[in-house]
C-alpha cells in the first residue's frame, strides 16, 4: 500500500477522533450553560439547549455548505483512450464555462481548455507566493516553534481550499483528502530537510547587507548568525507551503490522472527554486529592516558614550578649574600676609 494512502486514512481516522471529541465536549459545555440558564430563570433549559445546538450546528456546516456550492471537477481520465480523453475535455469546457474568472473567454473549443487552465494557473501562482510569502516572513521573525507549527499549517489548509476556490471546483472526495495528507505529511517531514540546507539561500542575501558576516565588524557576527538561522528557518516553513500549493495546483488543474509521485517531485524541485526568490526579495528588506536597527542602536550607543565623555570631561576641567582656584587664593593670601609682617 503506499505510503500517502497510510498517511490519508491516519488522518482521516485522527480527523473523526478529534471531531467526536468535539462534538461531545461541545455538547457537556452547552449542557452546563442550559443548567446555568435554568437555575437563573426555571424553564428556559431547553430553549438554551436546543438554541445553542442550533446556532454551532450552523456554525460548523457552513463549511460544508460553501464546500458543496464548489461545482466538482471532472475527474481526467487515467488511460489514453482518445474517446475519453475528448469526452473528459468537453466536460472540463463546460465546467470552465461558469467560472466568474474566464467570464472573458468563449470556450467554444477544447483547444481553448489548456488556455483557460494556464490563466488559472497564474491566479493561483500569485496566491501561492504570497502564502509563501507571508509565511516567511511571520515564522522568521516570530521564531516560537509550537506557534509557528499552527501558522503554517493553518495558512497550508487555507491555501488549498483557496486554489480549488480559484479553479472554481472542488477535486474528488479523495483528492481532496489526498491534498490535505499532503499537507499533514509536509508538516511531518519537516524535521527531514536535513538535506536541504536553506542557510545556503540565506546567508548571501544577509551577507550583501550584512558587514559584520564578511568580518567587516566583527563585534556584530552574532546578530548576522541570528538572521541566517531566522532566515533558513522561514526559508523552510516557506518551502513546505510552495509545495503544497504546488501539489494541490496540479490535482486542480490536471488534465490527466496525476501521479502522486511524479507530482511531489516536480512541486519539490519548483519550490526551490521559488523559495530563492522569495527569500532574496523579503529576506532582503527583513535583513535591511534588521541592519537599520543595529545602526540605529548602535548610534544611539555611541552618541551617549559620547556625552558621557564629554560629561567627564566638563566635570574633570571644573574639579581642576576650580582646586587652581583655591590654590591661588591659598597662596595670594599667605603672600599678602608676608607683606604685612614685612611692612611692620
């Protein structure tokens, strides 16, 4: 059996553990509140009951209701039978038909499916860099691992449902949970990018702005260290989110039964070289932002070292201003009282 179909059922059997948990948690916390209500005014337990189960009923199925109104794609045929192939691209015309994006384009012939799909395709390449992007950038900067964990797989569960938005359609049922094992199997591999080693990617883009790294200031060599690793980790986080949105980009826009394993290969190798780019552009104004405050901070430093001098120095020039005072006056008085006892 392979190994994303072990990872899909896990999940979906970890995915109705965790929701009967839920459902029953949510169930005892409304039965609490009922008897609270009840205490307050006697009678309205059932009306509090049964209202709240209304209302999060309505709660969680909203989801699903969103989920269903997503007209579902037609699924590629996996041979190369042409009477399949012609039948399965006038089904994905039709449904390419209705979508608000290609509002533009007739869709009169199959020819025009491939078109239709590579503009989809750039909507969702701008939707895929920008999660990326701003996965990056939040998980460099925030650098708490158990928060950032939630992030990105809270942004990747986003990013799928958001490409299959863009496509105007949802994949198959087990396409779709195909997806999501992808993204739990990406979160689960994190600790196995050993082999990629994303400090490579950052340490240039700290070192262009960055002195201290090429030994031009020695005393800063651990904060541009700190960058690289805040970098790589982002680097990283960013990496695992191209390459689910990748993933899920070819399942949404296929037009023949993708192999599982031809598709990971070929996101991976796409996402790295998309990851470059987004650490040279948002790593370099996080670099920037970064080397702008230890300027700052270390002007500040030093304009108050120098007051302080300066302060000493007031106070150094006083102390002897004044003790050549003193012994001026010392002396001017035992000279005029010499004088005296001259005198007389």
């Amino acid at each position: 059996m392979p190994v994303s179909r072990i990872i899909t059922r896990i999940f979906v059997a970890a995915g109705l553990a965790v929701l009967g948990y839920f459902f029953l948690s949510l169930v005892s916390t409304i039965s609490q509140l009922a008897g609270f209500a009840d205490r307050l005014s006697p009678g309205s337990a059932a009306w509090v009951f049964w209202g709240l189960i209304l209302l999060f009923s309505g709660l969680l199925l909203t989801p699903v209701y969103l989920y269903s109104r997503l007209s579902a794609l037609p699924v590629p045929p996996s041979g190369e039978d042409p009477d399949a192939v012609e039948s399965f691209l006038g089904a994905l015309r039709e449904h390419l038909r209705d979508n608000p994006r290609l509002s533009d384009m007739e869709l009169t012939s199959n020819e025009e499916v491939p078109l239709a799909l590579s503009r989809l395709g750039e909507m969702a390449d701008v939707v895929v860099k920008r999660t990326a992007s701003t996965v990056f950038v939040s998980t460099a900067v925030m650098q708490n691992g158990r928060l950032d964990g939630l992030f990105v797989l809270a942004n990747q569960l986003r990013l799928v449902w958001r490409i299959a938005s863009i496509y105007h359609g949802r994949p198959s049922p087990r396409q779709m949970l195909s997806l999501y094992g992808n993204v739990g199997a990406n979160v689960l591999i994190a600790d196995n990018l050993q082999e990629i080693d994303f400090a490579e990617i950052a340490t240039p883009v700290v070192a262009s702005i960055f002195p201290s790294i090429k030994g031009g200031i020695p005393g800063l060599q651990g904060v541009s260290t700190l960058l690289v690793n805040s970098l790589s980790n982002g680097a990283a986080n960013a990496f695992l989110t191209l390459r689910v949105g990748l993933i899920t980009k070819a399942y949404c826009a296929a037009l023949s039964a993708p192999m599982e394993g031809g598709v990971r290969r070929s996101s991976t190798t796409e996402a790295l070289t998309l990851v470059a780019g987004i650490v040279r552009e948002q790593g370099g104004r996080v670099a920037e932002k970064s080397w702008q405050r230890v300027r700052d901070t270390f002007t500040e430093a030093t304009g108050a070292t120098v007051q302080g001098v300066k302060g000493a120095l007031r106070r150094t020039a006083g102390a002897t201003i004044e003790t050549a005072r003193t012994v001026s006056d010392t002396f001017g008085g035992g000279v005029r009282s010499i004088k005296d006892m001259m005198g007389k």
